[in-house]
C-alpha cells in the first residue's frame, strides 16, 4: 500500500510510521520478527471492544496498519511532570482488566505502551507472554525511576504510587513485589551496563514504599 511518512515513532525492536493514507492519519508498524508479527494480531483481537486500544486496520507480509491514537504517552506526561495519581489508577485498572481478558502478563511494560486521552489506550502487544503479575509491574516501577534523568525525587513520588495502588488493585504480597523490584532493577543494571542502586541505598528508598 502507498503511504505518505509524516514521522516515524521510537521503536528498538520494529519500524513504526505514522503515515498518511487517503488524507487518514494512521500507524505503520513493520515487523522484523513474524512471530511477534502474529503475537500482536492474536491480542488485538482479543482486547478490542473490550479495552481501549488500537484498532487494527488492515495486515499483510508482517505489516500491520493501525488506527492513530492522538494524545500523549505516559512517558511524555512523565517528562514533563504531568502524570498523576488519576491517571495511574486508570492505568492499572487498564492492565487489570488486561490481566483478566488474556490471562497473560505484557513482558514490556513501560510507559512508552500508553497513551492518554481522555483514558488509557494500550499499544504493543507483541511481548504478551504467560508470567506472574508482580513481574509486570515491577518492572513497570523500574521503567519510570530509570527514565533519564533517573531516580528525580518526581519519579520516585510516582513510582510510589503505582506501587501502593498495585498493592491494593492486585492484592500482591507487599515482599514479593519487593523481591521483583530488586530482580528487575538488577535486570536493567546488567542490560545498560550502569549501577542505579546498590546494596546500600536499596533498604533506603524501597523501605519507604510500603503503606
């Protein structure tokens, strides 16, 4: 299909566009892996009508061509000290339902996934994998205080709050959560190859999250 780019979102794994096709703003996403390919076809039609998320318009060869969700990601609303308690509770009500409608964990969760407007959409399905819960949203915490600049005193207050309201949204055990924030901050501290926390200073900050 013919498209115009008019820019092209940040993506490690794949190369995604958002284009202009018949005068519509839509997204272009082309996949260099097929399975993930299939992977994100299979969740999308599971979710949609169920959860706010990208509808898909049309797949083909690995490439698959979504409906443009105009807004910002949570990640943009981070930068620029706009995400708040309403806005998490949205999203963890977003992946709880995730949670019950696929009997999955995403296996990528950061706020990069999601955008808001005037609700939470969920985009990028093709980590989904089976897995426990608590993994999800530790890493979801670790993602948010290791965004550059890391460990701001913003990020902490709000990687506090995803916490505490997983802990009652979930009902996770208050240690083993704890026990995956630890696993997944030594996860992102081999993977970029810098220390953020030490034995030291991790009773510290992590004593600090409980209720």
């Amino acid at each position: 299909m013919n498209y115009v780019v008019i820019k092209e979102f940040s993506s490690k794994k794949n190369n995604v566009f958002l284009t202009l096709i018949n005068k519509n703003e839509v997204v272009v996403k082309k996949f260099i892996d097929e399975i993930n390919y299939k992977n994100e076809i299979h969740i999308n039609n599971i979710l949609y009508g169920e959860l706010n998320i990208a509808k898909i318009i049309s797949f083909s060869k690995n490439e698959i061509i979504f409906d443009y969700i105009k807004g910002n990601t949570l990640l943009e609303l981070l930068e620029i000290n706009q995400l708040n308690e309403k806005i998490i509770l949205n999203l963890l009500n977003w992946i709880k339902v995730f949670y019950e409608k696929t009997n999955l964990i995403l296996g990528d969760a950061h706020l990069r996934n999601f955008i808001y407007n005037d609700g939470i959409y969920g985009v990028d399905f093709e980590q989904v994998k089976k897995g426990e819960k608590e993994v999800d949203i530790a890493s979801l915490i670790i993602f948010t205080l290791t965004y550059n600049p890391s460990f701001t005193q913003y990020k902490i207050n709000i990687a506090k709050i995803i916490y505490q309201k997983s802990i009652d949204i979930f009902g996770f055990d208050n240690e083993l959560l704890k026990k995956n924030l630890k696993a997944q901050i030594n996860l992102i501290q081999n993977r970029r190859n810098k220390i953020f926390l030490n034995e030291n200073n991790w009773s510290d900050l992590f004593n600090d999250f409980d209720l």
